[in-house]
C-alpha cells in the first residue's frame, strides 16, 4: 500500500527577510543590510547582517568587499538598536560624534554566495534624558564562518525633532534645506580616486596640493537615500578613502581602509564649501603589503568639522 506523508510533517524551511527599513533610517529596501536581532543581556545584543556579493556603490575590489560596506552596517545596527533596543522613537534624529574600527581583510573576500555577518554589540556609557538616551556608546565585534574579523566602536546623540530644530535653529525644514543645495562642482579625474562613475566622486579640485572641495551631488542614490539638511558621514567617510586615494593619483588599483579613527564635531553644511585636507605618513610594509596611513581633515568656515585617522593597503596585495 502506498503511502503520502503528511502536509506537515517535514520541517518548514526558516524564512529570512530584513528589519523594517524605518529602523535604520533608509528609503530604498534594497539598502537594508540587518536581518534581525536579538536581546542577550541588559545592554548586550546580536544582530545579523547579509552583504550582498556586488552593490552599486560600495564595489567589491579585487574580489573583496568594500569595508566602507562595514561602516554603512555599523550606523544602521547602532540606528536599529537605538529604535528597538532603547526605544529611541521614530523621527528622532542620531549623530555620530566619534567613529572606529579595525578590520582583517583577508575575511572579506566575496563568495558564490552573499556574506552572512554577525555582530555582537555591547551598549555602554548610556545618559538618559527623560527616560529615552540622549547619548551612548556601542562597541562591536563582527564574526564570519563563526570568526572574528572586525572590530567597531561609534558614540552617537539623539535629538528629539523640538531639539532638533533649537540645534539646527535658522536652517529651515530638512526637505527645503535639501531642495536647496548648490549644484556639486566638476570632479577629479576618475583615476585620481579610483571611481568608475562620475557621480561617485566626492573630491574636486583645487590648485593646492593634497586639498580639495567636498564634492556633494545631493541626487546620488546611495549617499542620499533620503532628504536630508547636511552632509551624511557615510559621505564624509568616502572623502577620507578618496582623498588617500588621490594622494597617490598614479596608483592603479583600489586602496582598501582597514582601520580608520575618524572624530566628528560639526554638521557639514550645503551652502558653504567644505575643504579636505591629507597628511599622509611614511608607509609601513608588513608581511600582507604596503600599508600606510593618512590623516583627513575638513574644515567649512574656518572650523573643524572632523578629524580622521586611517590606515589603508593596495587592494591588489590581499
């Protein structure tokens, strides 16, 4: 006699989506990079994370993902953990003060299949304005194939929309300061900073020599993936990897950031031009390649708007 199993019987397949885009602050579901989390103590969590194996802007080199990838995972887990795990509400608004991470390259090469990271996260330094965080701390730990590979720490503020608008007092609605944004200057030249497209390139020239203009096409679908009434610190990050770059103009290949130390201390403006000036430092040669490091700054209106330590290999060495 023959026999069917039962409908049920065999065990449903786990089904795997993202976090709802809200929490980590995207328009575009295509950009959402966290598929779920997880509480493990008071202040402790796990959060899991997929890189896709090509994206349009943080471009694999070299067969290995772009670690600004890491730094784009590392602000939407603070920014979900902010929402889920602290009960930051909806419309409040995250700023970044402080920004560091370390990572191994050789785990970040792409396979026939999109990465699978997990972070684990511990939450620290935590100071309260009326029940909801107004400032803290996350230190994280990201593993693959079940191994550590990188390490991560940002500190960040929450404003409510009514400090918000105190902080920013004079600037008007986000959506009429981003209608309003100047049009980007003309760019360097597409090897001077290893780009393929032009709307990628967040330098433009200047008769100086390691300094240039921070370039900001405000219609670019990635680093303005919604309205906003500043520069990002996505963008600002870039201009750090673009300017090391540039630095080296002759250099063929991609420069891969494995460590940046980056301080941020005032809002990058639109409607003010914004001056990115390199310090590189003699280079080091370890065993896996040349490696150097270069200091950033960007200075708008005579201020400091953030300093940035980072250290950088040829990707055609890993």
């Amino acid at each position: 006699m023959l026999t069917t199993a039962e409908p049920h019987s065999a065990a449903a397949p786990a089904l795997t989506t993202t976090v709802a885009r809200e929490y980590v602050h995207r328009a575009a579901l295509s950009e959402v990079l966290p598929t779920g989390w997880d509480r493990r103590g008071r202040d402790t969590f796990t959060v899991t994370v997929q890189w896709p194996r090509c994206h349009s802007f943080y471009v694999p080199e070299h067969g290995l993902h772009d670690p600004l990838l890491l730094c784009e995972t590392i602000r939407q887990t603070s920014t979900l953990l902010a929402h889920v795990g602290y009960h930051i509400p909806l419309g409040y608004h995250l700023t970044w003060s402080r920004l560091q991470f370390t990572v191994d390259p050789d785990a970040l090469r792409v396979e026939a299949t999109p990465a699978d990271i997990q972070l684990h996260v511990v939450c620290s330094d935590i100071r309260y304005r009326r029940a909801v965080p107004a400032t803290m701390s996350m230190h994280l730990e990201a593993v693959r194939h079940g191994a550590p590979f990188a390490t991560a720490s940002v500190r960040f503020a929450s404003h409510s929309p009514a400090v918000y608008r105190r902080l920013r007092a004079g600037r008007g609605e986000v959506g009429e300061v981003f209608a309003k944004a100047p049009q980007p200057p003309e760019p360097v030249s597409r090897n001077a900073v290893g780009r393929l497209r032009k709307q990628d390139i967040v330098l433009a020239p200047t008769s100086e020599r390691q300094r240039w203009r921070l370039r900001v096409d405000t219609s670019h679908p990635v680093l303005f993936d919604h309205a906003l009434d500043h520069v990002p610190g996505m963008l600002l990050l870039e201009s750090v990897r673009q300017a090391a770059h540039a630095v080296e103009p002759g250099r063929a290949g991609a420069v891969l950031p494995t460590s940046m130390d980056v301080s941020f201390n005032r809002y990058v403006e639109f409607d003010d031009p914004c001056w990115i000036e390199a310090e590189p430092e003699p280079m080091t040669a370890p065993s896996s390649g040349t490696r150097r490091t270069i200091r950033v700054n960007a200075v708008q209106k005579g201020f400091f708007a953030f300093h940035a330590s980072a250290e950088f290999m040829d990707a055609a060495w890993s």
